[in-house]
C-alpha cells in the first residue's frame, strides 16, 4: 500500500525524505499496536515486556534497576515502577 492512501493525503509530500519520513513513522506506530495486541492477553505494557526481555537475557545473574535502564528501549518508562508491576502479576521476583 502506498504512504499516501494509508494516511488518505490527497496533496504530494515536499520531498522524498519527507515520504519517507512519514512512512517509517506509520510502520513503528503499526508495529507498536500490533505488539500492545499481543502482549494484551498476558495484560502486560510493551514496557513491562522490554523489562522481562532484559531480565531473561540477564538470567541467570541478578540485574539491577541501573542496568535495566541502560538496556530499555525506552528510556523515559520508570523501571522501578515497572519491576514493581512486574512483581505484583508474578513475572519476576525480588532478591532484597
């Protein structure tokens, strides 16, 4: 499919980079609803998920709230917060 009809632009865009541009914003926010629909049966965030991704690459050392922030993909989510929540569902546990 064409950039164009996915967004219904009727006008041209000022240049390729800016096609482009569009283009690979509309795929990442189609790639990021494909993976919340997955991940909503275990009623886990893509966040929560990219920490469990760095707990099972960590396993089988310990990993500490530092070391998951240096690896998350996404650096504005609160780590903490979200073992926490981890914790509470079950999907992984605290050595303090």
């Amino acid at each position: 499919m064409e950039i164009e009809k996915a967004i219904k632009q009727n006008q041209k865009f000022h240049s390729e980079y800016h096609k482009m541009a569009v283009n690979i914003l509309y795929t990442a926010s189609w790639i990021d609803l494909q993976h919340t629909q997955q991940l909503k049966p275990y009623k886990l965030t893509p966040q929560q998920f990219n920490i469990l991704r760095i707990l099972r690459g960590q396993h089988p050392n310990p990993a500490t709230i530092n070391i998951l922030i240096d690896r998350m993909i996404d650096k504005s989510s609160n780590a903490s917060r979200l073992v926490d929540r981890l914790e509470q569902k079950g999907f992984c546990k605290s050595l303090c």
